[in-house]
C-alpha cells in the first residue's frame, strides 16, 4: 500500500517529454548528416565485397588464401593464436600501468580521507594542510583525470606515434592513459560512496584518516573496485586489437591485412578467434562477480 | 563466541596462545571464502605485471636519445605554424586556431556529435525492442504463471532457442569493437556517415541489449504476474509492465553509452569518415602537427561537453525515478 502510494506520488509526466526529445535529437542528427536512406543499399562494388565476405562467414580459412606463401612462414592458425597473445600482452601491460595511476590518482581525486566525517583530526598542521593544500592537489587531479581519459586511446596512438614513433611501449602508453584516468575516476567515485559503517566503528577506535581510509572505506569499496577492473580488462582487450590497425602487431593489423587482400576466409578467422576471445574474457568478469556476490 | 566475554575484555595482549588469539584466528577460519574470486584476481594481477616482464615495452627508451630528437621535432612542430621561430603573440595564435576551427573544426565537430546522437538513439530502439526477446522469464511457455499442464518439450525448446539466438546477437555485436565494423562497414557502404552510424549502433545495441534483458529478468515478478493473470499477451506484458518498470535504468545506459558513442565518433572519423577524426588523421598525414594537437583538443573539449550532458540528464533521471 504504502509503495503504491509512493509510487504515486513520484514527479511524473517527464518521460514521455525524454523519450520524445531524444526521438527529436535523433531525427535532427538525421538530417544535420544529410544522409540518405538510398546510402544504406550498397552500389555493385560493395555488393561484391558484400556477397564474397559473407559467403566465407561459415568456412574461416584454416590455412591461408594467397597463391604463393613463402617457405618457413607460420601456419595461419599458429599466427591467429600468437596474435591473441600480443593483443592480450599489450592489454595487460597498458591495464598494469593503468592500474598504477589510476590507485595514485585515484586516492588524490578522492574526498573521503580529508573530507567530512573521515578526517576528525585536531592537528593544527594538518588542518592548514587540509584546508590549503589539499583542494589544489584535488582539484589538479581531477582535472589531470579529466584530460587522460577524454582523449581516446586511438588519438593518444595517433600523438604517440608523431611524437616518438613505432614501439610497442607507445602502444601500451596509450593503452594505459586513458584506462588510467577512467580506473582514477571510478576508483574515487566508489570509495567516496562506499557504505560508512566500517568507518565510524574505526574512527570509534581512535585510527588516524588514513588508517580509517585504507582499512575502513577501500577494504568496503574493494568488491566494486576489482569487478570494474575486470570489466576493464575486457575493454582493454578489445582496444588492443584495435590498435593493431595503427601497426602494433596484435590482431587488428592482421585482420586489416587480410581484408585489404581480398582474404576474407581469414577475416573470419580472425574475427572468430576476437569473438571468442571477448566472450572467454566477458564470461570470466561476470563469473567474478556473481562469486563476489554470493 | 562461546569465551567468557569478561576474558577477553579484560585482556589486551594478542600473543599466540592467549584466548583472544584464539578468537581471532577461528573469526580468520570462519570468515567467507571465494576461491574463485581470489585465484581469478591473483591471475589477473598476474597477468597485469608478467606482461611487463614477457612483453618488448620499455619506459626508458621513451628517454633514449633517438626518441628524444624525435620529441623534440615533435614539440616544435606542436608550435601553431605561424608562431614557429617568433616571439609568442596570444593574437595570432588565436587567429590561427580561428582559422582552423571555421574551415574543419566546427563542421567536423558538430558531425561528430551528430553521428553519436544518431547512432544512440538507432541502438536505443534495436536493443529496447531485442531485449524482450532476450529475457528468459518473458520469452518462456508460461511466463510468470505456471499452468495446471506443464507445456511440451518441444514447445519449451523453441522458446529457449528464441532467448539464445538473440544472447548469441548481442554477444556478437558487443565483442566486434565499433571500429572493427566500421571498418568493415566503409568498404561495403563507402565513405559517408552510415558506416559510422551503424558501426556504433551495432555494438551499443550489443550492450544496451544484454543490460537492458538482464534488468527485465530482474524485475519484481508480482506486477507482470498480475498482467498475465489478467489475460495480458507477452507483448503486452513487455508493453504495460516492462517497459515502465525498466525505463529509468534503460535511460541510465542509455545516456552512459552516448558518452563513449561521442569519444568513439570522434576516432571513427580516421576511416575516411568526415567526423573530427578525419581532420586529425588528415593533419597527421600532412605532418601538420600544430593542427593536429589543436583538433585533439577541440575533441577533449566535445568530450567533457557531452559528459558534463550525460551526467546531468543521469542526474535527472535518478532524481525523478
């Protein structure tokens, strides 16, 4: 009863207006492109493109399609699998750094352990350090956090590669910039909202801020904390691949290669294997959270 | 604990051997334990420093003196074109960057937002209308009322099928980056914005479709329930009971996704498609850096906007729901 009631007296009428404005900004962005419908029918180029590509979508090739393969090259297969080594390497690696900065910014971009109910201290240095300086410190890593991760990592690539050229470890630099802005982000975000009951009985207890922030807040926000790395271990996976398409040897840059020689069987290959890869990777994150849960 | 609570009260030594010791060990063999959980983590944090070790990636060399003439170049060459080898003039460079942003920057951005907004709202649609087929306690023989004859075998089958078909489609969708099909898709539908377009629907409606059957599986089953005891079809469950319940969560991931449809537009546009990446790819290839940097930074500028956005309509929507 008392729910219906509630329910009832929610603000109400917005949703139709939302979902009629959105309706509206897509039927505007509609037309802001010019787009014509006539467009989505490919012209006979791209119906042969069209029809080869997908007749080998149920035979991916198992060896490789060119006439002539020079001696001693590895067997398709073989590159397949080493090529889903470097793209998981790269991610990995990129995650790793990522996870470093974004455990450091991440703390700096917090509130919890100087603000309200956590830090009670009576210190007078510290609190002129709280007052003064902590903001700045705040607010230049928010900002730093902001920069990293609304540029993409592709245009991080691009940047990387003028700025210093073809390595591996610009590819993972890239990788790990964005990641470790988002990671910085949430970080903060789900500690400063973690549940604070474990920091009122340790703050009952006399432990200093910082004591009640490592054992009291992250400890309680970590569950949420390792599902979001995982989730960002998926992601991270799926732009490694990508970057292969900027000439980092992981799996974009095969695929690119084969699709530009008309090898379409193992386009599909290597698009099974990606597949394949994700969905092992996606399953694996939401298995680590439904054991978190229970 | 089955100690004399005084014992322990009174005592503040922990050595081994003292009951308190003992307390806190049995609390340490008590306490829950997910194995999965932590071989899963120790594996993956194992994965994130080996690669370090197994991997050709050396922070140092970004140092070494090859790349550091390389940067050097780079830097100067960052310089806006007319400001190289002046002194700085905040008025000319102003100009410059002007000049840059009415011949491509606006256009490119405003195409940019364009194509993010166009192809949320196409996988907005996909994936609400998908999501239905999607959800297990909808798509079934006898969904929320079980009947006095249990349904056939075969019956049972074909509605599991209809369920695992449409999973099987939004897991495709969602693990072939956007990039991916739009490369794909460009060669097949050549260079305007419908690549992009598609290209970002495809794998959001991948997404938004999996979170969006997850919550209408979630839901309290008694309302939709009531509906079905009333006679109510399954599409009109979807309609009258779905649909109301799992709008305010639909709208959360709705707007999350436009966030990265904006940042993952931008790059898109390095396809050939006339978005903000088309410019920046463009200035690269032309060794204009200058420009380059200053597109960059016209993307981070739409980026935080559309966040800044997002936030405020998640916002909103959390507060009226």
């Amino acid at each position: 009863m008392s729910q219906a009631v509630a329910a009832l007296s929610r603000p109400r009428g917005g949703r139709g207006v939302a979902l009629l404005s959105i309706l509206v900004a897509g039927v505007v962005a509609f037309f802001s492109l010019g787009l014509d419908l006539r467009d989505l029918i490919p012209d006979r180029g791209g119906l042969t493109v069209l029809g080869k590509f997908f007749s080998r979508a149920l035979s991916p090739a198992l060896t490789y399609e060119a006439s002539f393969v020079p001696e001693g090259t590895q067997p398709l297969l073989l590159k397949a699998i080493g090529s889903v080594f470097k793209t998981v390497l790269f991610a990995a690696a990129g995650l790793g750094l990522a996870l470093l900065l974004g455990v450091v910014l991440g703390f700096f971009a917090s509130n919890a352990w100087w603000v309200g109910d956590v830090s009670g201290n009576r210190n007078p240095i510290f609190r002129w350090v709280r007052r003064s300086m902590l903001p700045v410190v705040f607010v230049s890593a928010r900002v730093l956090i902001a920069v990293m991760r609304s540029i993409h990592e592709l245009l991080w690539a691009t940047l990387f590669l003028a700025a210093f050229g073809l390595s591996d470890t610009t590819a993972v630099l890239a990788l790990a910039i964005p990641y470790g802005g988002m990671l910085a982000k949430v970080f903060s975000e789900i500690v400063d909202e973690a549940p604070r009951d474990t920091v009122l009985a340790l703050k009952g207890l006399g432990a200093s801020p910082l004591q009640v922030f490592f054992f009291g807040l992250v400890t309680r926000a970590a569950p949420d904390l390792l599902a979001y790395l995982f989730y960002r271990f998926e992601c991270a996976v799926r732009a490694s691949a990508i970057l292969g398409f900027f000439g980092y040897p992981t799996l974009g840059y095969y695929l690119a290669a084969s699709f530009e020689n008309l090898h379409y069987g193992e386009v599909w290959t290597y698009l099974y294997v990606l597949i394949a890869l994700v969905s092992l990777l996606d399953w694996w994150s939401s298995a680590f959270r439904r054991s978190l849960a229970t | 604990m089955s100690t004399d609570p005084k014992d322990t009260g009174g005592s503040t030594t922990t050595a081994p051997g003292s009951t308190r010791w003992q307390q806190i060990t049995t609390l340490r063999r008590q306490r829950p334990r997910r194995r999965f959980a932590t071989r899963s983590l120790a594996l993956l944090l194992a994965l994130l420093v080996g690669a370090w070790f197994v991997g050709n990636f050396h922070l140092d060399d970004l140092i070494a003196t090859k790349r550091i003439e390389n940067l050097r170049r780079f830097a100067n060459e960052v310089t806006p074109y007319p400001l190289q080898g002046q002194p700085f003039d905040l008025g000319t460079a102003l100009t410059w960057a002007h000049e840059i942003m009415m011949e491509k920057g606006w256009s490119g951005a405003g195409k940019t937002l364009a194509i993010s907004v166009l192809a949320i709202v196409l996988a907005g649609l996909f994936s609400s209308t998908l999501s239905f087929f999607g959800t297990r306690t909808l798509v079934s023989p006898e969904p929320f009322i079980t009947s006095l004859r249990p349904p056939s075998k075969i019956r049972a089958a074909g509605w599991r099928a209809v369920v695992g078909f449409t999973r099987a489609t939004f897991v495709v969708a969602r693990s072939i980056p956007a990039y991916l099909w739009a490369f794909l898709l460009v060669s097949m539908l050549g260079p305007t914005a419908w690549p992009a377009v598609l290209a970002l629907a495809l794998h959001n409606t991948g997404i938004l479709g999996k979170l969006t059957a997850e919550v209408n599986e979630n839901l309290d089953a008694k309302p939709l329930a009531a509906l079905r005891g009333m006679g109510a079809s399954r599409s009109q469950i979807a309609l009258f009971g779905m649909i109301p319940l799992t709008l305010p969560r639909f709208l959360l991931f709705f707007f999350y996704r436009w966030e990265t449809c904006v940042r993952q537009a931008t790059v898109l546009g390095m396809l050939g498609i006339v978005s903000l990446g088309f410019w920046i790819q463009d200035a690269r290839a032309r060794n204009y850096y200058d420009e380059m940097v200053l597109l960059i930074l016209a993307s981070v500028v739409l980026v935080l906007v559309g966040d800044v956005v997002s936030i405020a309509m998640r916002e909103l929507i959390r507060r009226r729901s």
